[in-house]
C-alpha cells in the first residue's frame, strides 16, 4: 500500500512533459542551376510536416517514419505522394532519382539549416513585388483578441514590418505592413485590398488595440480592446485546414 501511494505521490508531483513545439530547416534547392531555397517545418509528435517554397507555395506531408538518425517523409503532388528523406545527422535533404529513361529523374540531395520556426507570416501576401524574405520571422510577435464569435490574431514583425491578421474561426487571413513605430506604439494597416482600408495601433505598455475608425460610417466605429501577447503563431496552425483544401 505504501508503495502504492508513494507511486502516486510522484505522478501527481512531476512536472507535465511540455509538448515539443514544430522546428524548421531550410533546404538549399535547386532547379537547373538557379538556387530554389524551400523551407520544411515538423511537427514530430502529430508527424505532420509542411513544405514552403521560398515563393510562397505551402504542400502538406506526413512523417511516415522516424528515428534519430532519419525522417521518412511522404510529401502530397498531383496525384500521388512524393517521397523522400531528411537524415537528422549529416542535415541533408535526398529526393530520390528514378534510372528510366525518359522517365528518368537524377537524385537530388540538398543541404539544410536550422532557422527560426516558420510562422503565419509565410501566408503573408501582396499585390505588388515585395522581398520574399519578408516572410522570416525575425522580432515576431502574435495578439490573441477576443472577437464577437472566437478569437481572432494579429502577427507582426517589428523588422520586416509584415502584419497577418487571421480573422475568426479560420475564415480568412488577410495581410499588412506596418507603417510607424514610436514610443512603444505600433501603427500599422491592413485589408482585403486598396477597397478594403483598416488603420491600427497597439500600445506595447497598455496591451491595447485600437482600430481605428471612419468618421461618419457608423458600420466603422473606432474600437479599444486588450488583447494578449504571445509568441508567434506557427505555419503548423494551418495544417488541418490545408489538409482539407487539398494542399
């Protein structure tokens, strides 16, 4: 009985094992003799994984198998799966060739790093040319606010000034860039397009957003809320949903 208890004791006293957050590598791809760099984030605990062209182009896999030494990955394509392997040792990426002729295809074996987890922000999106790089988290930060529904975020980068906006229950996201910083307040805009204005600013010191308003639309008031700070929200958020769009 003794026993027992003391058994007891130490399951209700130790610490949860915290959940292994996604970790990211790129990989240095490329197609002829052009450099192609394309990101790949795991989650090794669901065996997800997504792969992100510098681009912008986001696929969905799953870890088929792992072991300290290899990730097996199958990867989705049109129409079938793409396999190929991450050797956790040497950090190299191998795509397997296929000796057939004109159905042939040479082994590709590329290099890759550790780099900061990939975010939201790799959905970050604009009409007009801009630095794929703007797409790296490098000072990110996520708001979680309370909506009328659910919780809606905000991720933001105080050096690449990029602004994703996730509207609630995963019904939208929308992109924007930040337009000044000063004294602990950050200005930014965003929008569905040049139609579709929205002007903010959060306080770092209050913790509060306000969106600004348009005077005389009583559709548009200005709002004042808090919202919560957290560490920014990973790609890995969109999975299921990518999944579901055939991604």
């Amino acid at each position: 009985m003794r026993h027992l208890i003391l058994l007891l004791f130490m399951v209700m006293t130790c610490p949860m094992q915290a959940a292994a957050e996604p970790t990211s590598i790129r990989c240095d791809g490329k197609y002829y003799l052009q450099q192609q760099p394309y990101f790949v984030t795991f989650d090794i605990e669901k065996r997800h994984f997504v792969f992100e062209r510098a681009g912008g182009n986001i696929i969905t896999g799953e870890i088929s198998s792992e072991n300290d030494e290899q990730l097996d990955l199958s990867l989705r394509g049109t129409g079938g799966r793409i396999l190929l392997s991450f050797n956790r040792k040497r950090n190299v990426m191998t795509w397997p060739g296929m000796p057939a002729g004109e159905l042939g295809r040479n082994l590709l074996q590329h290099t890759c790093t550790d780099v900061i987890s990939r975010t939201v922000l790799s959905m970050f999106y604009q009409p007009e040319q801009f630095d794929p790089k703007r797409r790296d988290p490098v000072d990110a930060f996520s708001l979680s606010c309370p909506g009328n529904t659910g919780l809606y975020f905000f991720t933001m980068d105080r050096v690449t000034k990029t602004v994703v906006v996730e509207t609630e229950h995963f019904s939208g996201v929308i992109s924007g860039n930040i337009t000044g910083m000063n004294d602990g307040v950050i200005k930014f805009t965003f929008g569905r397009g040049l139609s579709d204005p929205h002007d903010a600013l959060w306080d770092e010191r209050s913790r509060s957003l306000t969106l600004i308003g348009i005077a005389g639309d009583s559709s548009r008031p200005t709002k004042v809320q808090e919202c919560t700070v957290t560490e920014p929200r990973s790609i890995m958020e969109y999975y299921e949903e990518w999944v579901r769009w055939g991604k």
